[in-house]
C-alpha cells in the first residue's frame, strides 16, 4: 500500500488519519511536536496492524524543522506515496485583539508549511509518476470567521490549482474542507463551543473516510457530509454581504466567554 505522512499526527484529525490508513496496510511517517505522543502512536499501530512507522518530531512553526520533513518527502530511496497536510490550530482571539505573534504561527504551520511540503512532494510524486497530496482545509475557508477563513480559504485554492497542475502525471491533489468535528481542536484553541447545534458536529472518522474515498477517486474538493456540502454550496451562491452576516452569527456562538485581554497564553498549534 506504499507509505503515507501525516502531519499533525499525535491528536485529532491527524491521529484518526494514521489511524485509518494503517488499517489499510500503509506504512507512516508520523510528524508532530510531541515525540512522546508519537511514539506511542507508532506502537500502537505497529501492534495493531503490522506496519512500519517512523516518528519525525518537528515544530512546522520552525522553517528548518519543517525541512527536514521536505528532505523526508524528497527522498527517493524511501518514497513517500501520500502526504496529509493536517497540522493547525484554531485561533481564539480576533485578529485586531489577539496576539500578532500567533497570527503569523499560524500562516507558518498552516500556510507556509502546506506549501513547502506540497512542493516537496509533489517534485518527488512527478518523478515517480504516482502519489497523492490530501491537504485538510475547513468550511470556514468558504465563510468569514477571522483570519483562520483567510488561511483556510488559500489552502482550498492552493490545492486546486495543485490538482490542476499536476493532470496527466499520475499525481493528484485533493482538499477536504470539514466543518465542526469532535476533536481536541477547540478545546486547545479554548474556544466555548456549546452553543453549536449537534447538527453542525462531525466525527473525526467520518471526516477521514470522506476524504480518503474522494481521494481515491481523484476528486479535488471534498466536503464531508450532506450538511456542509449544502452549506458550502449556499456560501457560493449567497451574496458576500449575506455570508458575512451568518459568519458573524457563527463566530459569536463559538466565542469564548472569556475576555479578549485575557491573560492565558495562545492555543498550541495541534500535535
């Protein structure tokens, strides 16, 4: 089944991923922050499904730490047959309130990090004539919610124009954009999530199934789930200034009840 690297692998959507495609045979690369999360991650799926798993620990807020997972991607001797650009974090504050420090953190795992993989990948990939590129976006890219729609928003167009480039060379490049999915995301982000309506709520391996079945059939946007797929559709077709007016009805639901000058340190970036 070739051999797969998740990033963001130690919790969450990333964990759920490794999880999945270990149960189909593939071999893992498991990159995160938390080595010791790995490392237990990496025992578990060697027992449970006879795979090999390598642990790379790496910080893809760190531009030399996220080379070493592009030097990873590019080697020929171990190809890497999927990659699952999955590290992020969700971010609490507003953009004017919140921290300048964590806004540019998060173009670094979310944006910067996405590209540079992706290249590393996709160089490797063309020359073998096969692999596969799954990059994890959200709704939100489609909607107005903050800087984090804005980062979202460029990985869905990003991974388009990948998948358009990349036709005809037995490479492909799909992004799955989940709305709310029950994971350590929001609650590491300290977000007050109570007020959402359980209808909007995914489970993580519902998400991961999605994906890896558009995947595999070459579709490039995948949205989990006749509700957002509906939702998506209607954030398309609304006019702008009606999206904005939703978005900003989501956002308060969301919103911590704690103050916005809040003194507690910002979210950690996922794994």
């Amino acid at each position: 089944m070739g051999t797969a690297l998740v990033t963001g692998a130690s919790a969450g959507l990333g964990r759920a991923f490794a999880v999945e495609l270990a149960s189909r045979g593939h071999d893992l690369v498991l990159v995160a922050r938390d080595r010791a999360r790995l490392e237990e991650l990496g025992q578990e799926l060697r027992s449970r499904y006879a795979v090999a798993t390598e642990i790379l620990p790496a910080d893809l807020a760190d531009r030399a730490q996220t080379e070493r997972v592009a030097e990873r991607l590019r080697e020929a001797a171990r190809p890497v047959d999927l990659l699952v650009n999955n590290a992020g974090f969700g971010l609490r504050r507003s953009f004017s309130s919140g921290d300048l420090a964590e806004e540019e953190q998060a173009l670094d795992v979310m944006v910067r990090a996405v590209m540079v993989l992706s290249h590393a990948a996709a160089g490797a990939m063309r020359t073998r004539g096969s692999g596969g590129i799954l990059n994890v976006s959200s709704v939100a890219g489609f909607a107005v919610m903050g800087s984090y729609s804005a980062i979202k928003s460029w990985v869905t167009v990003f991974t388009e124009a990948l998948a358009v480039e990349l036709t005809g060379t037995g490479v492909t490049a799909t992004v799955v954009c989940p709305g709310f999915v029950h994971t350590e995301f929001h609650e590491r982000a300290r977000m007050n999530m109570s007020r959402l309506p359980e209808l909007l709520w995914l489970e993580a391996d519902q998400v991961v199934t999605a994906a890896l079945r558009d995947l595999a059939a070459g579709r490039t946007v995948s949205v989990p789930s006749a509700t957002y797929k509906a939702v998506t559709a209607g954030a398309r077709l609304l006019p702008r200034s009606a999206v904005r007016r939703v978005s900003g009805i989501l956002a308060q639901r969301r919103r911590t009840a704690r103050s916005a000058v809040s003194t507690d340190p910002p979210a950690s970036p996922a794994g």
